[in-house]
C-alpha cells in the first residue's frame, strides 16, 4: 500500500497543480464573456410596452380622501401599546467602563 502511494505522489501533486492553475486561470484571467449589467429584454418587445403603458397610468389616479370623515371609520379606536419611557445607556458604549 505504501509502495503504491510513494509510487503515484507525483502523479497525484501534478494533477493537483494543474487544477489549481486552472482554477486561478479563470477565476483572475479569463475575460467575462458576460456583462453585469445587460438586459436581455427588448425595449421595444409587448411586455415592455405594457409596463410603460401601466406606469404612465399610476399617475392618472386619484385618491378620494373622504373616507377619513366618514363617521365609521372616526369611529375606530387604536388598541396600540403605549412603550414606557427606558434609560439611557452610556453615551459611548464602546469607551472602557469607567472613562469618560
């Protein structure tokens, strides 16, 4: 067994440097075929036209505000927590305990 180890080592330390290059190869070499920031929609495509035409539509709306006055909805009471007042801590809490 020990023979056989001894006998492949170089084999084995060679294949592991091979992959080591390549991996660094492409990972620091290899130009990135591609970019970040591509679209691949096309701005003239239906779906396209069909977000701007959407988008353009949001500013058309108008938001009736009379609900606020209406009675049932003055009606409403608020079940929130009130939060009691905490001290404060340290005005640096990162400073040594005890310096200023």
């Amino acid at each position: 067994m020990l023979d056989l180890i001894k006998k492949n080592l170089p084999l084995a330390l060679g294949a592991l440097v091979i992959v080591l290059a390549l991996v660094v190869y492409l990972n620091f070499f290899a130009g990135n075929s591609t970019a970040l920031l591509a679209s691949t929609a096309d701005a003239g495509s239906p779906l396209s036209q069909d977000l701007l035409v959407t988008l353009s539509n949001l500013h058309t709306i108008k938001l009736d505000n009379s609900i606020f006055t209406d009675p049932l909805f003055e009606s409403l009471t608020s079940f929130g927590v009130q939060i009691p007042p905490e001290n404060v801590g340290r005005r640096n809490p990162f400073l040594p305990i005890g310096a200023q």
